[in-house]
C-alpha cells in the first residue's frame, strides 16, 4: 500500500478554480496569469534562439553564462547599495521560482528543522517543508494591511530555526515591507543560524511610490539569504517557468547541489533569449514601467468594482492581486462564495482561506487584474 507523503493535499485550489472557470465560462481572474503576451522583442528572440540558431541542447547547470551576466548587472542597477552578484557563484537559473523555492528548501531544511511561514502565505510553502520532514511555524499576518507583528515573529523563533520565508510584494496581499520590517527581521535573526528565503516575484510591482527594498539590501540579512525572482512575473510569461535565485555563494552551492538533480539546466532557447532581451535593455526600462502599468490596472479595477458595489476592497500597495471583503452580499465561507461567483455570475477567483493551513476564513476573495481592460470591465459588469 502506498501512503502519501502529503495525504491532506489535493489538487491546488488555483488549479481547482481555473477548471471551474474552463466548465462554467467564468471569466478567470483566479490564477495569476496575465492574459496579454510577453513584449515582442522577447517573442522574436525565443523563436530566433528556437528556430534559427540552434540552441537545443543543454545549458549549463547554473544557467547560461551571458543570462546570469545580464541579471547580475540588472540587480546591480536595482540594488545600488548592495554588492554586485557574482554571476559565476551568485546567481542560478530555475524552472521557474517554484523550483528555486523548492531546492532551497530541500538543499537547507532537514528533518526536525522549523521554518517560519506568514500566512496567508504562497501554497507551496508548507507542503515543500513537509516533504524535506520541517515543521512549519505559521505566523498570522492580519489583515487589512498583512504587516508582520514582530512580537508574534519573536515567540516562534527559537534555535530550532532554520529558515525563514518571506514575500514581499505579498500574494495575495500585496503587503510590502519597509526599511523597519527588514531592520526587525535582521535584529531577530541576528545571533541565530537562521537562512531566509526572500520570495521577491513581484519584485517590481510597488506602487503609489513607496520606496522597494531587497533583502540584498540589507546586508546582515544578504550574507544569509536567497532572494528569488521570476521572469514569469516580469516578463506576463508565466507559461515559460524561467526564475532564478540570488544568494552568497555557499549558500547558491548548496541550491545548486539540488538543481542539478532536480531540474539540472532551465531551457537553452529561453534563456537566450531573455539575455538578448535584458542585454538590449540597458535602462532596464521594461521592469521601470511595470510598476505604473500594474497600478494603473489596479486603480481601474478598483473603480470598476467600485461602482459596481464592491465597496469593501482591501488596500492594494503591491503585487498584482485585489482582496475583497463580501460580507456585505453574503454570510457564506469564503470556498462557497468563490463557487458561487464562479457559477452564478461568471466570474472565478480564489478564496483567500486556501492561503492558510488551517482553512482560516475571515470573508475574503482574491482577484488577479494583470488582465486586459476589457476582461476587468466584463468581470465587473457580470459581478454588479
Ligand atoms: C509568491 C509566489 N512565489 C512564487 C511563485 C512561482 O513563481 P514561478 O511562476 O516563477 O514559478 C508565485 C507564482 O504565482 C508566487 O505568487
């Protein structure tokens, strides 16, 4: 007989939703995916890496060298006050964020090893720990604002500790943290062995101008981080799983020592051709205009949702996700309401309990508007 490892996990609720979406003809605003393609430049560049130039075969290990050379120097742009990243021991391509997230946890957690998680929190986080034998230590980030009580961060840590997760911009909050976040964060960790995992997708998408910080940044916190990206994000290709994962060199070693048993290499023609397109982007002027692209979506969401009756939206300052509260049309779990929408109005989102392990429900659903304005408009008009 074989007994699951994860016997309490079933297919994700993000994957749960989009089939509901696809049987209903729900308008997905569910799954974080963009529903506009990557930019054109890029296109071209992966069908001349794909088709003409013959790059079929495996990169190497840790990415191809000319991508990590590009990254290392747009990070050095973005992180001024931070030490340029070594391409050659600093920086690993990964199948995505998602195994970079993995790797790490399967390269540093063992059996017995706590990590803390803040929930709502990515639904990879806890299951990953449990199949390395780590036990998770939640720590409830309330909401409106989603910041970190750092008295209740100071009760879970202990020497038993050997990771911390962080996300910020947050999913599903979008919840970013400041200067004093990552100052309590280092002050904690200081005197401990505790690594952090510092899941920065939405790394670029911070809004109304508030200032974005790396855990790079910090530099107490650097030496002992990873600091994980994706191109998914930054360039609407979540489809082509491209991430990559920013750590001092021991610790990219030991990420390393994972991925070439996990993955081993990230696809050749892709990665040449999001070098090309870094490389020709010397301002980095596509990441620049992503955080105004993405706040206009979220302010005409909002209005939208707005005048359509959805008065009760959660502050938005990152990331590409709108919480809503809807107690104000209905008592019923949040699973039930998501169900509901899906069904009877035609719209899918996610229920925001799916972000905890305990199912906590406070009446929350979770839009994505990295849509077409013309998708936001239909979902509003069908959600009036
Ligand atoms: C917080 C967070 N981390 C990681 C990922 C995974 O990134 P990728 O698609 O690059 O694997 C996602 C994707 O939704 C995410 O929201």
């Amino acid at each position: 007989m074989l007994l699951s490892k994860l016997p309490d996990v079933g297919v994700s609720i993000f994957t749960q939703m989009t089939l509901l979406a696809q049987e209903t003809g729900a308008i997905n605003l569910a799954q974080g995916f963009p529903d506009y393609d990557p930019p054109q430049v890029l296109l071209e560049a992966l069908a001349r890496h794909a088709l003409t130039a013959g790059h079929h075969q495996y990169a190497p290990m840790p990415g191809l060298p000319r991508l990590r050379e590009a990254i290392a120097a747009q990070v050095a742009r973005r992180h001024a006050d931070a030490p340029v990243p070594d391409p050659a021991t600093e920086i690993t391509l990964t199948a995505g964020a998602t195994e970079a997230l993995y790797g790490v946890l399967a390269a540093v957690v063992r059996p017995g090893d706590e990590v803390v998680v803040f929930e709502p929190a990515y639904d990879l986080y806890g299951p990953a720990i449990r199949l390395q034998g780590g036990v998770p230590r939640y720590v409830r980030l309330p909401a409106p604002h989603f910041r970190p009580d750092w008295d209740a961060v100071r009760r879970v840590v202990s020497p038993r500790t050997r990771l911390v997760i962080v996300n910020t911009p947050h999913n599903p909050s979008g919840a970013v943290f400041t200067a004093d976040d990552w100052q309590e964060l280092a002050r904690l960790l200081d005197g401990t062995d505790a690594l952090l995992l510092s899941d920065e997708v939405y790394e670029h998408l911070v809004f109304d101008d508030a200032p974005r910080m790396s855990a790079r940044q910090h530099p107490a916190l650097r030496e002992r981080s990873f600091v994980l990206s994706s191109f998914g994000k930054t360039y609407h290709a979540t489809g082509w799983k491209v991430g990559y994962c920013v750590a001092p060199p021991a610790l990219s070693a030991e990420l390393r020592r994972v991925h070439q048993f996990l993955t081993f290499a990230v696809s050749t023609p892709t990665q040449h051709a999001l070098a090309d397109t870094l490389e020709q982007d010397p301002t980095d002027a596509h990441a620049r205009d992503l955080a105004p692209f993405y706040q206009a979506k979220r302010d005409d969401f909002r209005r939208l949702l707005t005048a359509a009756g959805w008065t009760d939206l959660l502050p938005v300052p990152g990331g590409y996700f709108q919480l809503a509260r809807y107690a104000g049309f209905s008592a019923a779990g949040d699973l039930e309401f998501a169900q509901y929408l899906a069904r009877e109005k035609g719209v899918a989102v996610v229920p925001v309990s799916a972000f905890y392990h305990d199912g906590f429900d406070e009446g929350l659903i979770r839009f994505c508007f990295a849509k077409e304005a013309t998708t936001l408009e239909a979902a509003a008009a069908r959600l009036r």
